[in-house]
C-alpha cells in the first residue's frame, strides 16, 4: 500500500481529488478551505511547482490559489491519471 498522498505531494500538471483532511489540521484552516472550495470530491490541478518549497499553486473550479507546505501536507488526495 502507498503513503497517503496529499496536496503538497502534486507535482504541476497533475490533478487528483480531494478526498478529505488530516485531522491534526486546524479546523480554522480546514473551514477556510473548505470556503475557497476545497472541500471532499472536488478535483484540484496542480499549476506550478517551484523547487525549494515555495508555494505551489492549484486551480479549483476556475479559481487559482497559492498554498504552502504548511497546509496543503494536510489537504488528502486521490491523484488522477493523466489522460483523464
């Protein structure tokens, strides 16, 4: 079985599906997101990656935002196959 993949672990290109919160993430951060429209079943891509962990950056629905490692580690996720 493979560790859980999470948001910080998508590399640019590449989408998956939100499939729930670690549960030592704060619920204030877990509520924001949930307001941007991260919430479970919904699909996330992956824009930009810069390297030395500068803060990726994910399109939900037509919305383009900025995360760092300090929340998107607890955002869980199911990566897509790239052709779909």
């Amino acid at each position: 079985m493979t560790a859980q993949q999470t948001l910080w672990s998508l590399k640019a290109g590449e989408r998956c599906e939100i499939i729930g919160y670690d549960t030592t993430l704060a619920e204030a951060y877990r509520i924001r997101l949930m307001e941007f429209g991260f919430h479970p079943g919904e699909r996330v891509t992956c824009l930009q990656a810069p390297a030395f962990g500068a803060p990726k950056v994910y399109q939900v629905s037509a919305t383009v935002f900025s995360l760092d490692d300090d929340v998107a580690a607890y955002v869980q996720v199911r990566l897509e196959p790239r052709d779909a």
